[in-house]
C-alpha cells in the first residue's frame, strides 16, 4: 500500500491595511517539490506534481495572528481558503517593512500527516506604512522574468516553465535594482509596497515567489489566478483575474498613488490604460518594457497616441527606466 502523502498549507504572501486583512492560501498534500531540482525528467516529474495536486477540500483551518487573535475559515472544492474582514490594530503588529506574520493550521488537532507531525505554516501579510510615497503593481511574466509569451503558439512558455528550475531562470537585466530603488523611494529609505500580479495559476506561486527571492526583488504580495479558470469561458464583459486583482487593490488604498509596470507583449497596456482612465488620480505613470514584435509594439503604441494624462514610458531596459523615474522624483 502507498504512503500518503504529508499535508500542508500555503498560505500565500497578501496584503491589508490597520482594520483589514485579506488572507489567502490552499491545503494540498505535500509532494516535496525540489525548487532546484536538475535533470530533463525530474523537471518534468516536478511540473506535473505542480498542476496535479491533491487539495484538501471543505476542510476547517484556523489563523493565529501575533496577538493571539484566532480566526476560522475552511477550504473550498479546490482546497483554497480565503479571509476577508475587518479587524483591528493589524499595523501594530507588523515588523519595520510592514509584515504580519501569522500562523495557518488545520482545525483538527489530531491531523497526523503533516509535515513532521506539527500543524504549524507560516504566513504573511503586508500593510503598507501611511508613509509610503506611492505603490507598485508589476507585472512578472517578460516583465521581470524571461518567459517567451510572444513566441509562436508561446512554445518558449512551456520550455521555460516546465524545463527550467526557478533558481536558473534568468530576470531581465536591471530589473531587481530598479525595483529596490521604486521601494525605497523619494528619500531612499522608504519601504513603498511592491505588489507582482500574474496571469500564471496559483501552482506555480512557489515556484515564482522562490525566483523573487533568488534574484534579490522586494517582497511583496503576488496574486495569481486559479487553474481552473485558465480554461473557463469568461462572461461577456468580465475583466481579466489580473485586472481585477489590480482594481482590488486600487480599492484597498484609495489614498495610495500606483506605479504600474508591464510589457507590450500580451495586454498589460490594455489594462493598465483602462485603470489609469478609471482611476486618473491614483495612477502615477506607466512603464512598460517593450518586446521584439513589431506587430504588438505597433498596437500597444497606437493604444496610447492620444493619451495624454499619465506618463507612459515605453522601455527598452531598466535603465532607461530608472532615468524616467529619477526626472519625475519618483526614486533618488
């Protein structure tokens, strides 16, 4: 008979505000996935466990904030979790970059297949300091990481996310430096909150949060999107799960101006215009790195020809960001 699995919780890096916190995370079983893992086969052995996960579904958890405070919710069909609610003096409870660490555990204490017997994961939520000069919202796929997503039938996506590990991916050059200066900020030691949107499903959130930390990015929220509706027929007229992830967002910090960076292989300018048009007063400019595709290029540029109310920066590299920002005082 096979040896079940051990259980585990992800609790995924989100964000709140001083009464506010919004939680999210999914129990599934523990496949022990090698982050740096080598070989064709292994790779390959170890996207599959990604996408083929045993959630825990309908199950209790339980969140235990630094205070003591306890908080219930329960995974859904597909083992994800989500607390959204008003709570109290969660500023007081950061560390100085203006993290929350909390505790996530199953419900049931005598729960034994979990990792070494403890039924204890560790979590963490950002609450940006009213200090903050402004906000970041980046995009992560050929924004700060080579993806390939304008290739023919995106085959480079496929080589690169199923073949490759996350610590030998490379980020595009500069990136990393100019995001810690975007964090510090006007006065250079400032702690702006940097949030990374994707379109990529929440199985590759370790994957992506372990090739932040490699390369030396801020930390900061990353939001994804569920597998399952990668193939869902969306409604008429429904936004993009990335969009409203950014409006959410938006809605969260009202008072909060935002940074938003893309690339003009996919539809970042898209969204990133409509946001700007919604929002006018929280959007403070717009980068977006341009990619080698003359077609897009020509589109996303047209998009923006009489759009005159933020500035748009199209990029070639993170240099010619960065004197964008340094003339518009945004970084030092």
């Amino acid at each position: 008979m096979f040896k079940k699995d051990a259980l585990q919780i992800i609790a995924f890096q989100t964000y709140g505000t001083s009464n506010h916190l919004y939680l999210r995370g999914r129990a599934i079983e523990d496949e022990s996935i090698n982050l740096e893992q080598k070989g064709l086969f292994a790779l390959f052995l170890n996207s599959w466990k990604r996408f083929e996960t045993d959630e825990i579904k309908n199950t209790p958890l339980k969140v235990t904030l630094p205070n003591g405070a306890i908080l219930k919710t329960s995974t859904d069909n597909h083992g994800y979790f989500k607390i959204d609610e008003k709570v109290n003096g969660l500023d007081a409870l950061t560390n100085n970059e203006d993290w929350l660490s909390y505790e996530v555990s199953y419900n049931d204490v005598n729960i034994k297949r979990n990792i070494q017997n403890a039924n204890r994961f560790p979590g963490e939520l950002l609450v940006p300091s009213l200090q903050a000069d402004y906000g970041v919202i980046s995009d992560i796929d050929d924004t700060i990481l080579h993806t390939g997503v304008v290739s023919t039938l995106k085959w480079k996506v496929l080589i690169n996310s199923i073949f490759k590990n996350a610590a030998s991916r490379i980020p595009l050059e500069g990136a990393a430096e100019f995001y810690h200066k975007l964090h510090r900020g006007q006065s250079g030691n400032n702690a702006n909150p940097i949030f990374y949107v994707s379109h990529s499903p929440w199985n590759l959130y370790r994957y992506l949060e372990f090739f932040l930390k490699q390369h030396n990015f801020p930390k900061g929220p990353i939001l994804l999107r569920s597998f399952k509706d990668i193939f869902k027929k969306k409604p008429q007229g429904d936004k993009p799960q990335k969009q409203k992830e950014i409006l959410n967002i938006l809605k969260t910090y009202p008072d909060l101006k935002f940074i938003l960076i893309g690339d003009s292989g996919e539809y970042d300018a898209d969204i990133y215009i409509e946001i700007a048009r919604e929002y006018p007063t929280q959007v403070l400019a717009i980068y977006l790195r341009s990619v080698k595709h003359k077609k897009k290029m020509l589109r996303v540029r047209s998009l923006f020809e009489d759009y005159k109310q933020t500035p748009v920066l199209m990029v070639e590299n993170s240099n010619q960001a960065i004197e964008h920002a340094k003339k518009y005082g945004y970084i030092i």
